[in-house]
C-alpha cells in the first residue's frame, strides 16, 4: 500500500506541503479542513472538510484510513486542534509532524506590548490608545466587547462573530498587504494602538512595519505553548525531510 499523510491544514503552509506530496509518485495525501471559511481555494490530493468528533474520533480515523504520519499545519493558535492530534496520534501510534512558522520579533523602534492572551490584550488597551485597529480574526472578539470607551477597526477574511465592541467599524480582507496599503489605513482611521496574533509569515507582517513607521504601539498576543514533547518545524522543506525519515521506516512493499 501507498503511504498515506494527513494534513490538518488551513494555512499557506498546508496547501504548499499538500502540492509536494501530492507530486510523488505513490503517495496519499488528505488535507483536513475545519470548514470555518466559506470558500477555501483548491488543495491538491484528497479533501475532507469538518471536524473528526474530538482526539477519539480523529484517532479512529487514522486507523481506519490507514494513515502513516499527521502533520499538523494549521495555525499556530489552533491550541485545541494541535491538542487533540497530540491525543489522537499517540492513541493510534501514528507518527505526529508540527508545522508552524516561525513568529515575529521586535526590531528597532518597535513599541511592542507582548501578552498571553486576548484578554490581557483587552486589559493593557486603555493606557496605550483609544482608536484601536484590532487584527486578532472574527473569533474571540467578545474579550473586547466591553471596552465601551474605545473605538476599534476590525479587519478579518469573514464576518466577525458577535459580541462585538459597540463602537467597531468592520474591514473584511485577505492579504497579503503592503506596507503602503497598511500605512494608508491606519491614517485613514486615525489608529493609534494596533492588536495583533504573533501569527508569522510575510502575508500580514506589513502592518507591523507601519506600525513601527508611525511610531505607534503594538500589542502581541504570544502564542500558546505546543504539547508536552512536541517541537515546531519551522517550514514546508523541514517538514518533507521529516517525513522522509519517519516514513522511511513504515514503508509498505
């Protein structure tokens, strides 16, 4: 039998790993997708959208799929999802692949504000500004439904899930964007504290280099830490070589 991978995926990195795998020659690869954006671009290899039913559900699933290795690319907040595969792979004893991206770091000039949370983002907000340009997703906004005295610009790829902050104008977008383009709009809105995941990658990096231009403060939300044991590949090439090696020893004739 071939080897077969699952992808739980979602991000840029995903959809590259997915063409490479896609191209060998004997090789099944079946990207997972949480089904919380409405109109995903097209993968390569075999596509299951939804969830499996928890780490007992998804570990049934890789039995029953015969799968060989997960890699686990989605985004590095994704805490429950990288939880649950922790689970789920030791449960059926199929190897487990972390892909994340490396994050972001403060350079020169920045004015960063690094946090654990949403909510302790929420908390440090009233010393540091009152127009706030919020860039944290749809998900999760209720930790800054009560800021009444705040006004926000909430920019996310779908709709935002209410409670939202009562004073919120909505900018729905996809990046990448430029640092021009990010410039302009924080002019335009008057922002003066930007919000941000520590999310990594270039596609929406260019916000913080206007940020840094303009002079004005950032609070970074830290990502959540991995399962006990588990270490991040930091990109598409690291995670195909690992593969390469731990499929190595699995291979059917």
């Amino acid at each position: 039998m071939f080897p077969h991978v699952l992808i739980l995926g979602g991000t840029t990195e995903a959809r590259r790993l997915a063409a490479a795998l896609a191209a060998r020659p004997g090789t099944r690869v079946t990207t997972s997708l949480a089904g919380r954006v409405t109109r995903p671009g097209a993968l390569d290899g075999e596509v299951r959208v939804g969830g499996f039913g928890g780490p007992d559900g998804l570990a049934a699933w890789l039995r029953a799929e015969s799968v060989d290795a997960v890699v686990d690319a989605t985004h590095p907040f994704a805490a429950t999802i990288t939880a649950n595969a922790a689970a789920a792979t030791a449960a059926a004893r199929v190897p487990l692949l972390v892909l994340r991206r490396p994050g972001w770091g403060p350079g020169p000039g920045d004015r960063w504000h690094p946090v654990p949370s949403l909510d302790a983002a929420a908390a440090a907000l009233p010393g540091l500004g009152r127009r706030v340009f919020l860039t944290t997703g749809r998900l999760g906004l209720a930790a800054f439904a009560g800021l009444t005295e705040l006004s926000f610009v909430v920019r996310s790829v779908e709709p935002p899930e209410p409670p939202l902050p009562p004073h919120t104008d909505v900018l729905l977008a996809r990046g990448p964007f430029t640092v021009a383009d990010e410039t302009a709009l924080l002019r335009e809105h008057r922002v003066d504290v930007l919000v941000t995941k520590d999310s990594g990658g270039a596609a929406t990096s260019a916000k913080l280099t206007a940020a840094r231009d303009l002079g004005l403060p950032v609070v970074v939300v830290r990502r959540p830490p991995l399962p006990e044991g588990i270490t991040a590949l930091p990109d598409v090439p690291a995670a195909l070589e690992r593969l390469d090696e731990t499929l190595a020893p699995r291979a059917r004739p």
